[in-house]
C-alpha cells in the first residue's frame, strides 16, 4: 500500500511539473489553451486518487494498530492464564501427592484394623472351641455341647438349646469384630436366645421372633430359627469370601471361618506390628 500511495505521489509531482512547464509564460499561447486543461484535469484526478489511497492507508493503519492492540491484550491474558494454569497445577499436584500420603495412611490403617478384627476373631476359638464330637466324627460341638446338622431329633433339647445359645453368642462377637451387620439379629438369653426375623412386618399376626430351643416351642418355629442362624453364618463367611457348601453344616460352616481367620492373622503378623 505505501508503495503504491509513493507512485501516485510521483506521478502527482511530475504531472504538476509538467503544468507548470507548459503554463509558463515561455510557453506558445496555444499550447496552454489546448493542453492546460486537460493537464489540470488529468492533475485533479491524480490528486483525488491520492486522496483516497491516503484515507485507505490511515483508515488500513488504525485496523492494524486496534489488531496489534488486541493482539498484545490476548497476549497478556494468555501469558496471565498461563501463570495461573502453572500456578493451579503445581497446587494441584500437590494436592495429588498430600491426596496420595493419605490414602496411604487409610491403607495402612486399614490393614492394622483388618490385622486386630482377625485377631480378635481368632481368639473366639480359645472361648468357643469347635471340635468333633469323640463318638461321631460327622458331628460337632461347642465348648463340649454336642450339635448335631440342624437335625436333632434324639438329642436332649436342653443340651441342644445350651449348644444353640453358646453358636448365637459366637456369630454375634464374630458379626461385631468383623463389621458384618446379622440379616437376621440375634437376641442371647443363653438356651432361651432367640432370632429375628426383620423381613416379617411388625403389624403382623405372625411374631418375628422364633425360639432357639426346642424346648416347650412349636418345632416348626424352631426349625425356622435355626435356618435363621444357619443364614447368619452364611452371611459371615461370604463376607469374607468363602462359599457355602451346605447351610446345614452349622459349626463345620463356623469352624471354616475361624481356622481362615486364624490363618489369615497368623500371615499378618508379619507384616503388621
């Protein structure tokens, strides 16, 4: 564009020299009347045309400097942004390395209180030890109170009730060490504990609450409430990751659990001080 508006210019220059040359008085008369105008004119249209290439190029120069004023404001908010894009990152990695030290410190608490919960699980072996019965080798007992499969027909129900209330102290110490709610809450009143059933609306007729003694008691609801407990045992070995085989399996299903437990704890030990 400059280059342009100084060709013009030039042409502007010599066309006004070229005027001047034939108006001048040494200049024939005829020449200045037939030729004088149309210099003027041609002088005229030159000078406009200049005139609007002058406009072009100042109205050209304040969109270049508003661009090159934009350009330095982008420039600053970029460079500003980027301060604190850095800023915002070194905080947040910080963060992610504080975040990280903490998680850290909950896996670890973690573990010691895993290491504790099975510790303390375990030693409900020492207070209700589980072995098998020394006449039959298919049948279990608790603290020396024989409990047959959830089959007990034969047996002395107080005996059954006493082995039924020492199981339902030791499914709920082990459901409170190990953080497992009961499905089924359990209520201890030694040979007279009972079991809940919460599924059963409080309205009605039916009571929730069936009897873990046979004694004096409707077998039928008696029955239920030992496949109530049965249920809570299920519970607490798949809270910890084993299956079931037979639900029936009472103390064999307990005695699982607390040898994996004890196992578990015995393998922690050496890690965890």
């Amino acid at each position: 564009m400059a280059s342009k508006v100084q060709a013009m210019q030039d042409q502007v220059d010599q066309w006004a020299e070229r005027i001047e040359r034939t108006t001048s008085p040494s200049s024939s008369s005829m020449v200045v009347q037939y030729v004088a105008p149309t210099l003027q004119e041609r002088l005229r249209s030159l000078r406009e045309r200049f005139g609007r290439c002058t406009m072009q190029i100042e109205l050209g120069q304040r969109k270049v400097d508003e661009l090159v004023e934009k350009t330095r404001l982008r420039r600053l908010y970029m460079d500003h942004g980027s301060e604190l894009f850095m800023e915002k990152r070194e905080h947040l990695e910080g963060m992610a390395r504080e975040v990280e030290g903490k998680r850290q410190d909950v896996l670890a608490l973690q573990r010691h209180i895993r290491h504790h919960r099975l510790h303390l699980t375990s030693r409900l072996a020492d207070i209700y030890p589980i072995e098998r019965a020394p006449t039959i080798q298919t049948i279990y007992t608790i603290r020396g109170q024989c409990l047959p499969n959830s089959q007990y027909s034969g047996y002395e129900q107080e005996k059954i009730g006493t082995a039924l209330g020492f199981t339902a102290h030791l499914i709920r110490l082990m459901s409170l060490f190990l953080d497992v709610p009961l499905r089924f809450p359990l209520y201890l009143r030694s040979s007279q504990s009972v079991v809940e059933d919460p599924l059963i609306p409080e309205d009605a007729t039916t009571e929730r609450f069936f009897p873990l003694s046979g004694m004096g008691q409707d077998k039928g609801r008696f029955d239920y409430a030992v496949l109530l407990l049965n249920k809570d045992v299920e519970l607490l070995l798949r809270s910890q990751g084993m299956a079931v085989v037979d639900i029936r399996k009472t103390l064999p299903n307990l005695l699982r659990c607390v040898e994996a437990l004890a196992r578990e704890s015995r393998a922690n030990q050496r890690h965890v001080p």
